[in-house]
C-alpha cells in the first residue's frame, strides 16, 4: 500500500507519542483512549498500513498493563497478521507473555519460542528474563 499522507502519519504519530508518555506516567486508561484515537485516523482497511501493527501492540500493551488479557490477545493477533509484526520479536514475547497470563502455556512455549528464535536473550530482558523460564529447557 502506499505511504499516508505526512500530515496524517504526523498526526499518528503524535498520537502515539503522546500513549506512550501517558503509559510511562501510569495513565493506563488514558494511554488506551489515545492509542485507539491513533487507530481510527487509519483509512480503512487499517490493517494495511505499516504503522498498523504499532498501534495494535501499543494497544495490547495497555489491556495487558489492565490485566484485560483476553482483549490484549485480540490485538497481539491482529498486530502479528498484519506489516510486519510476524517478524518483530517483542510481538512474539509479549503474546507470550500475555498466554502465559492466560494459562494457556502451550501457546506461550510456542509464541516465546519464536521470540527467542529472532532476537535471542534480548527480548527476555523487558522483564528480567522471567518469561525466559518457559523456554527455557528447549534453549539448552
């Protein structure tokens, strides 16, 4: 598809920006009213568009930090069949993290995995390698 207009990008931008400042200050409800503003300045199909899978896990992130999982899975998903969330690591780690949430391990295993197979230890390193531990005996 081809590039949104700058303006657009630009508003979208800082739409997310201003999420992202409003999650660091804990402003959880807040960050997600804002992250889904982002969102709907999308032209349909949303899916589409590079920035997309951004949003989606900026959104996840925020029902995840509200303990929403099963809404956070809704948009780990989308995030990974769209651009290029099914080659972005921490797109993989924080499914993984949110199935674990879940209780569903075998998908943890599976989307953690798959984490770990594009970017090593690193992504581990968002929560001091606790998720790392599901892993860890297919990592040997």
């Amino acid at each position: 598809m081809e590039n949104l207009p700058e303006k657009l990008y630009d508003s979208i931008c800082r739409k997310l920006d201003e999420g992202d400042g409003l999650m660091s200050d804990g402003k959880t409800n807040e960050a997600l009213t804002t992250y889904k503003e982002a969102l709907n300045l999308l032209p349909e199909p949303r899916d589409e568009w590079d920035i997309f899978t951004t949003i989606a896990v900026s959104i996840a992130d925020c029902y995840y930090e509200k303990q929403q999982y099963a809404e956070a899975d809704s948009y780990y998903a989308e995030a990974l069949k769209s651009g290029d969330g099914v080659s972005n690591p921490y797109v993989w780690y924080a499914r993984g993290r949110n199935f674990v949430k879940l209780d569903d391990i075998t998908a943890a295993k599976d989307a953690l995995m798959r984490a770990y197979m594009l970017d090593g230890d690193d992504v581990f390193e968002i929560d001091d390698d606790e998720f790392k531990a599901y892993i860890a005996e297919e990592i040997r």
